[in-house]
C-alpha cells in the first residue's frame, strides 16, 4: 500500500512507472485492486452491528473477505 500511496501521490513518479515498465505497474496496481476489492461490503456491515453483536459481524466478515491468489500476495 505505501507504493501506492507514493505512486498516487506522484504524477510523474506514474508517468515514468508506466514508461519505463508499463506491465510492471499494471501488475503492481493490480494487486491493490484485489486487496481493495469487496471491502465495503465488509465495513458496512462492522459499522451497521451494534456493539453487543460485533462477535457475528466478525463471523460474517470473515466469510467475505477476499481470498487472494499467490500471484496478488507477491
């Protein structure tokens, strides 16, 4: 995330990325695609649980986390 964050940050940095290996970076922006992916859902339902259920949320939580492929992780 904190390469993100830099590329993001810095348009030229982007630039020079995507000239100098613009496979490279789709790949790497790839990977936060598919660790951002889904988790709005799983939020959602954190902050719509009342405190006294949060355990349940949790359970359900985990159901819908993103499974993510060897290729994604690094």
């Amino acid at each position: 995330m904190e390469e993100f964050d830099t590329l993001i940050g810095n348009t030229m940095a982007v630039l020079n990325a995507l000239r100098k290996d613009s496979q490279d970076l789709s790949q790497r922006l790839t990977k936060i695609d598919w660790l951002l992916d889904g988790w709005d859902t799983i939020i959602g339902i954190w902050e719509a649980t009342p405190v006294q259920e949060k355990t349940n949320a949790i359970m359900e939580m985990a159901l819908l986390a993103p499974i993510l492929p060897k290729e994604v992780i690094g």
